[in-house]
C-alpha cells in the first residue's frame, strides 16, 4: 500500500545544494520545518573525524560561508579539516607561476583574513543535512518516480510513497529528474574533457595558496588542503584524461608535477584518483507552476573557478528569501509569478558564470590562435589593474551580483 503524507515543500536530492535549502527554510521559519521533506536514495553518509579526506573537495566563497552559518551548518564544517586559503596564484603556461605576469590575489591586500575555505563535499553534506534534520525537516529514503500535478499542489511519488506538497524543489543534480518530470527543457554542451582529483603531497609547501594553471589543453588547480597536503582538479582532453588514470602513480605523479610547473616541487599521489566528465548544462527554465530548480538541476558550469556548489547555495539562499517574503505577504508559495522572481533573479547569474567559465575554457585553458593569444597577454595586464583585481576577488568572494540576505 502507498503512503500518503502531506508537507508544503518537497526536496528531491540532498546532496549539498537540497540540504541547504532545506536547512535554510528551516532556519529562517519560511514553513515550520515538519512540513518540508527532504527526498534522496539514502541520506549523505556520515562524516566522522577519522575519516580519509574526501577526494571532493569544494572551494567555497565568503557568500557561502555566509549563507551556511546562517543555516545552522557552518560551526559542523569548521569543526572538521577546514583549510582557509589566503592566495591564489593563476598563471598561463607560457610565463612562469611565480612572475609578475602571473595573476596573483591576496586576502589582505583586500583587508580580508582569508579568500575563503576548502571544504571536503562529505563534510558539508553532512552538516547541511544534520542542521536540517536538528531543525525538524523530515528524510524520506526513495527515488523520484512520477511528478503529478492539479490546481493545489504537487504529488512526488517514490516505489512506496506518495508525499503532497505546494512545492517541489529540484536539487536532484546534473540529471534531475524532477526537470524532466516537470517538462522543462536544457541545453546542454560537450566539453570533451574529464577532470581528475585526488590528494597530492608536495616536496613544498603549498603556502595557504590555491594555484591555478592553465595548461594549453586544459587547466590544473591545486587547493591547498588544512594537513598541507593538495586537492588537484586536472581538467585535460578525454584522452589525455584516459591514458592519465592508466598510469602507475609515479608515472601519474611525474606528469602532473611537469604540468604543476615544478610550482610545490615534486608531486606524489597520496590517494586514488577519481574522474568527472564534463559538460555544461544550462536549464530553459528553472520554474514551472510548483516547481523551482536549484544547484546542478538547473546549471552545471565547468569546474576550473569551483563556482558549482557557489552558484547552488546562493540559489538555495534567493529561493528561500522569495518563499520567505511571498509567505510573510500570505501569497501562494507555488503560484508560478513567486517563482518567476527567483528565476529571473538566479537564471541570468548562472547564465554570465557559465559564458566566463567557457571564455576561460576557450581562450586561457585550451586556447590558440589569435583571440587566445590575445587573452594570454591580458592576463598579467589584469594583475597591474588594481580595479580589474578588485572586480574579479569580490566574485571569488562570492561578494559581488545581487547578493540574497543571507549571504551579505
Ligand atoms: C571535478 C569537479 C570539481 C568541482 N569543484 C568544485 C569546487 O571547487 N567548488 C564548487 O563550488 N563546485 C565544484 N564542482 C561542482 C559541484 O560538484 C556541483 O556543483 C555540486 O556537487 C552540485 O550539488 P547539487 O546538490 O546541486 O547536486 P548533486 O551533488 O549532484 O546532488 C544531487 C542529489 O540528488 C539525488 N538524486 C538524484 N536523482 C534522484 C532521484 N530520482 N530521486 C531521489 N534523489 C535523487 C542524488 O542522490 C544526490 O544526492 C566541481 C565539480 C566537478 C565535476
């Protein structure tokens, strides 16, 4: 028999962007929290004190960290591994790293303690989802079936449930169903890349400094991790990616530190190394009638300035406030002209990181030809412009935009 339950908001997918809306709506008392579920497989696994550092790791930006703190989640992330970063080094492969012509960012040129915090993906799922849990918004453990909807609200049936709501939020990542379910359309591109991660130590130090180089044919970031070891993301073609993760570490190890620069010395592989696809992904609309789209269900952008879980929580941080303000003037939560406010305040943020990410992709990471050579020697004209700097920390900082309340 299929149990009925009744809630105002659904949260289909609690990875880190459901958990924090779900927290979030919690927190700011938009519902009381026993009327919001959160719907995944299984709940995030546990995170514990001992455990290895997760290959996923997160760079995320002071907007982020405000809207977590908000959330109840941050005091959890703090507790556990957290690596503030103070530097970040961005270079193109024709000059060297450590050279006026690299760009260079620093927190305290700007009067900040840090430029924001690396983050294991296991750590902040677990304390986005406990914050909310705590709070009282109730975890069901099933898989998105069918969506079904009529003039009050929205059915979101599981194998064995059937859970009614006002308002479903797609937080079901790069291949929501609920976007599907909902009709409502993506574009979506190729970048025939992969990116590699996996931990690395290095011969030096790698001095709270998150480093960034463009490689020709891709991009390699090294994060600098809080036990002085480094996450890499190593963004390169599909085949170059492919013959990469064949390699025996030394093998794996020599060539990375070749495409490092040398910039922390030699480089030895300290985990197993997992790999990503990527692609971009763009939804045509993030709303319909009793449904919003956040985080990766309504954007997936190329990982090489971390910008994914940012834009995602800053989604989840809008949408919250425009429920918040529409029930606090006793409107409908699902009605399509509230949720149409969140979308054209968040489509037009993702639709600009998006073209950036495949500007830096196009040009500074895989380019040739004139227009990238063009963008190679702008780069260090960037470093001297003490405006143009400004400009592009405050967008690290997850400080710049229409910011939501809860991230100023
Ligand atoms: C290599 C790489 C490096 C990255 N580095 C960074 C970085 O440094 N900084 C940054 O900000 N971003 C980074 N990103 C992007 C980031 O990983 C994503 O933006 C982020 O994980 C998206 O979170 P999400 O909660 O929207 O989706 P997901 O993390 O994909 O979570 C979706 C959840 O939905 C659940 N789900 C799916 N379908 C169903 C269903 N039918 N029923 C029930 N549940 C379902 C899944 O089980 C999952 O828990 C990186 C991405 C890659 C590939």
């Amino acid at each position: 028999m299929t149990l009925t339950t009744r809630y105002d908001i659904v949260i289909v997918g609690a990875g880190p962007v459901g958990c924090c809306v779900a927290a979030l709506l919690a927190a700011e008392g938009v519902v009381p929290p026993t009327r919001i579920a959160l719907l995944d497989r299984r709940p995030p696994p546990e995170s514990r004190a001992d455990d290895s550092i997760d290959l996923r790791v997160f760079a995320l930006a002071r907007g982020t960290e405000k809207v977590l703190l908000r959330a109840g989640a941050w005091p959890a992330v703090g507790a556990r591994r957290l690596s503030p970063y103070e530097r970040m080094i961005v270079w193109h492969a024709s000059v060297p790293p450590r050279s006026a012509d690299a760009l260079t960012f620093a927190a305290d040129e700007c009067g900040e303690p840090n430029l924001g915090h690396i983050v294991e993906n296991r750590v902040l799922q677990w304390a986005l989802y406990r914050a909310a849990c705590d709070a009282g918004v109730v975890f069901h453990a099933g898989s998105l079936r069918s969506l079904g909807f009529d003039r009050q609200g929205v059915a979101v049936a599981t194998d064995d449930a059937r859970l009614c709501a006002r308002l479903v939020v797609g937080a079901d990542g790069g291949r929501s169903q609920v976007r599907t379910l909902a009709d409502l359309g993506v574009s979506t591109a190729d970048y025939s890349q992969r990116a590699i991660v996996a931990v690395v130590t290095s011969a030096r130090a790698h001095e709270r400094t998150a480093w960034q180089r463009f490689l020709g044919d891709g991009t390699l970031a090294l994060l600098p991790l809080a036990d002085g070891r480094s996450s890499i993301v190593w963004s390169v073609p599909i085949e170059r990616a492919d013959r990469l993760m064949a390699l025996a570490p030394q093998e794996f190890a020599r060539e990375l530190t070749q495409d490092s620069d040398d910039v922390l010395g030699s480089l030895t592989l300290a985990s197993d190394r997992a790999v990503f696809d990527l692609g971009k992904q763009l939804a045509d609309d993030y709303v319909r009638e009793r449904v919003a789209l956040v985080g990766d269900a309504a954007h997936v952008v190329h990982p090489l300035a971390g910008q994914g879980v940012n834009l995602g929580v800053l989604d989840a941080a809008a949408l919250v406030q425009v429920l918040q303000d529409a029930t606090r003037e006793g409107e409908d939560i699902g009605a399509m002209r509230i949720l149409r406010r969140y979308e054209r305040w968040r489509r037009s943020e993702a639709q600009l990181v998006s073209a950036a990410m495949d500007g830096f992709n196009r040009f500074l990471a895989r380019g040739h030809g004139p227009i990238a050579a063009l963008a190679q020697r702008a780069l260090p004209i960037v470093g001297r412009s003490a405006l143009s700097k400004r400009l592009l920390v405050e967008r690290a900082l997850g400080a710049s935009g229409e910011l939501p309340r809860a991230a100023r």
